[in-house]
C-alpha cells in the first residue's frame, strides 16, 4: 500500500518568515494530494491540494509543489503569523481511493 | 464549502456500553464516508471506509465486530463502537466524500469518546 512520510515533526519559527514542510510518497500511482491544518481539538481543514498533472499551485502566502518524479512534494508557507500555528498534514490518494496521511509537522510561528 | 457534522461532540460512557456516532454531510450526497481514530499528537489512522448501501472496508487490524458502520443513505453513516472499554477512549473523526467534492474530503468536527 501507500506510504507517506513527513519532515519536520516540529517546526518553529519567527513570524514573517517562510515555513516549508516536505512529504514523500511511495506509490507513483498517487495522483491527488492535499494538505489539512488542524488546530487544537478541531478537525483537520482543506488549505491547499494539487493533482498529479500540476507542478505548483499557489493560493496566497500558501503554494505545493509536487516532483512527481522524485515521488514527493512540499508546502510552503511565506510571511508566516502566528494564526499559522497549528498541525499539518500531507496526504496521497489515488482518484477516488481513500488517503494515505503523514505523521503531521507541529508548526509553531514565534511572535 | 462542504459542510459535515458529527454527533455528539464528546461522550462519556461505562466499560461495556455501546455508544454510536454519527457523521452527516450537510449539503451535498457523501457517496463515501471515512472513519479515523487520532490519539494525542499523532496522525489520523483510518479505521474503515464506507460507501453508501455497502459493506464498509476495515483496514487491517480493525475489529469489525467491535466498530460498526453503517452508510445507509447519502447523507448519513454511522460508527458505534460496542462493547467499549477505556482502551477504545479516543478522539474518532469521519470525513466524506461525494457528488461536487471530487477527492476532497471534508472532515466532521470530531467525536472525543471516553470509557470509564
């Protein structure tokens, strides 16, 4: 089956800076993949996600992008507010397959 | 944006009760629903998938017996776990997938179970 990892388990940084949380997958037949943030005892929310025939996407201070060759792909928050503070998740599913997820990166954004 | 609930919130219940949950989507048909598990600081563990008017697929090491699911119409599937005991406390979250989503999955709020 699908294998997902993700780095860092934790990340601070100082507000105003760039974020960057990485994931790689293991069945190159993944062609969907989401990213959630899930704050504290809430459900994981939908921020950004990109299909397999897509390089980058961009929505904001938030952009994927997606190496299909290499199998892996990468959030990048820019400008980064304290709001940002919250659990991320990275997924990989096949259309209309059910998701594989990461371990999730703690993001902490210093005021 | 796709809408899903969950019921109750949280429940406390006795070692060897049944309790049922509940996952609706709200304003489009979830032709498929997902059932997670998520402890303290770690990821979402899925514990089955259902499609509507199926059987719901457990992953490996799911007591099927233990979690029953139900998806008896396009806008409701339901867990319940029997038989609980305080092993089985957890934070127990569906999402739904359906007519209008594509593969976007949609997360209910959640459901924090504890077992006395």
């Amino acid at each position: 089956g699908e294998n997902v990892e993700q780095h860092p388990s934790t990340l601070s940084v100082q507000e105003g800076d760039s974020a960057v949380i990485k994931c790689t997958y293991s069945d190159s037949a993944s062609n969907y993949f989401p990213w959630y943030k899930q704050e504290l005892g809430k459900r994981p929310q939908l921020i950004i996600d990109i299909r397999s025939n897509v390089g980058e996407k961009k929505d904001q201070r938030i952009a994927v992008t997606l190496n299909k060759t290499a199998k892996h792909f990468s959030l990048h928050i820019t400008e980064t507010q304290p709001e940002d503070s919250a659990v991320y998740f990275c997924a990989a599913s096949i259309w209309a397959g059910k998701s594989t997820f990461g371990d999730g990166t703690t993001l902490t954004v210093k005021p | 944006g796709a809408v899903v609930s969950q019921h109750p919130s949280w429940v406390i219940c006795k070692s060897g009760t049944s309790v049922k949950i509940e996952c609706r989507s709200l304003d489009f048909q979830a032709t498929t629903m997902f059932w997670y598990r998520q402890f303290p600081k770690q990821s979402l563990m899925l514990m089955a998938t259902s499609n509507e008017g199926s059987k719901a697929t457990y992953e490996q090491g799911v007591e099927k017996d233990k979690f029953l699911i139900n998806h008896a119409s396009l806008t409701l599937s339901t867990l319940t776990v029997t038989s609980a005991h305080p092993e089985d406390s957890s934070f127990y979250i569906c999402s739904a997938r359906g007519y209008g989503t594509q593969e976007t999955q949609y997360f209910g709020p959640g459901t924090r179970l504890l077992v006395l």
